[in-house]
C-alpha cells in the first residue's frame, strides 16, 4: 500500500528536490531565469515518468504537441506576461504598488487599511504568493518606522501576508485556478464566485488571529 504512494507522488518530489537544489547549489542557472529551476525539475519528472511508465515516441508526441497542452502552455505564458508587466517599474522609478500606496496616503486612508489593501490588491494583480510578498511587503515593513516592537511586527505579517493570500486566490490570473479551469473547461467567474465564501471565513480567522497575535505581545 505505502509503496505505490510513494511511486506515485515521486514525480512531485522530483520537482521539489531540483527546484530547491538548483535555488540552493546552482544560483547562477536561476539568475539567468527565475524559471529555469522549476522547467528542470518538470523535465527531471518527466524523466522519472518515462522510466515508471515508458511511452513511445508517437505517444509523447501526442500529448506534448495536443491541443489542450499547448492551450494551457499558452495561458500560463500570456499570465505571465501580464505579471511582468505589472511587476516592472514606472518611467519614474517606482513600481505600480508602491505608487498605490502613495496615493492611498495622500487620501487619508488610515495605516492599517493600507497594511490591508496593499498586499491584498497585490495578490490580485500577480496571482503569486511571491509577487504580492515582494510587491507589498517592503512597503507594508516601511510604513511601521524604524524597530517595530515584536509583537506589531508579528501582527502585522499576518495581516498582510492573509489578505495578500486572499488576493492571489481570488485573482482571475492565478496561474493554478486558470490552468485548472482551462483543463476541466469550468467558467473562471463560477469558480471564483465559489471561492468568496471560504475566503470570507479565512479572512475572518486572520483578523481572529492579527488581533489575537497582537494582543499576546
């Protein structure tokens, strides 16, 4: 029973293991792309796949060049663009979050909306855990001033980090929700509109949680 499971999810590992290797051991293969890591450790899998279930040429050939493979290969690679180009910087220097934020403060808006709407809008705009991170974060970090006591610090990462998340999966360019629709041909805004329930309740366990994290220290 437990080796089957094994074999079956040995693929995953594989992805995993090359990916966090090439990050760890291999740095400049990765500064060439930030994609190379992961299409190495896809290939290593493939190849694990090839020795566990060997295909044929003509086979291969069919399910790497039909049309729902290439269909899905294309919406990842038009996400992405679009990711790249929200993610890059304005004529002025300043990325388009933190141009946002600018304009949050110049209304008025309290901090901690900030703190909120920010990593939240990020996550929406990217579709990635690492793209609203690296997008919000430093200007969430800023806005607590030099030092923050411990427990603001906590309180506030798990704020931000939590709506943040619940951007990025109710993101229409959240790279797995697109892929997944795209396969099972489902309606994107059908899965969306059945995510706005599960993503209320855990917003509300992070607020639970921020005040509870802050109340603590």
């Amino acid at each position: 029973m437990e080796r089957p499971f094994l074999t079956l999810i040995a693929p995953v590992f594989v992805v995993i293991v090359c990916y966090a290797g090439i990050r760890l051991f291999l740095p400049g293969i990765a500064a060439i792309n930030n994609y190379l890591p992961m299409i190495s450790g896809l290939f290593a899998a493939m190849g694990l796949l090839q020795v566990q279930r060997p295909l044929n040429h003509p086979k291969w050939q069919t399910i790497l060049l039909s049309h729902k493979t290439l269909m899905l290969a294309l919406v990842v690679a038009m996400v992405r663009i679009y990711g790249a180009f929200i993610e890059a910087p304005l004529p002025n220097g300043v990325s388009l979050i933190g141009g946002m934020r600018q304009e949050l403060a110049a209304w008025g808006i309290p901090v901690w909306a900030v703190i909120m709407v920010i990593p939240y809008i990020s996550g929406m705009v990217t579709g990635l855990a690492i793209g609203f991170v690296g997008a919000s974060f430093p200007i969430v970090i800023s806005l607590l001033g030099e030092n923050p006591a411990l427990g603001t610090l906590l309180s506030t990462t798990v704020l931000a980090y939590g709506c943040g998340y619940m951007g990025m999966i109710l993101s229409p360019v959240h790279v797995c929700l697109v892929v997944t629709n795209e396969h099972f041909r489902t309606p994107l805004v059908h899965s969306l509109a059945s995510l706005l329930k599960p993503a209320a309740v855990t917003l509300a366990g992070i607020l639970i949680y921020h005040l509870f994290v802050a109340w603590l220290f």
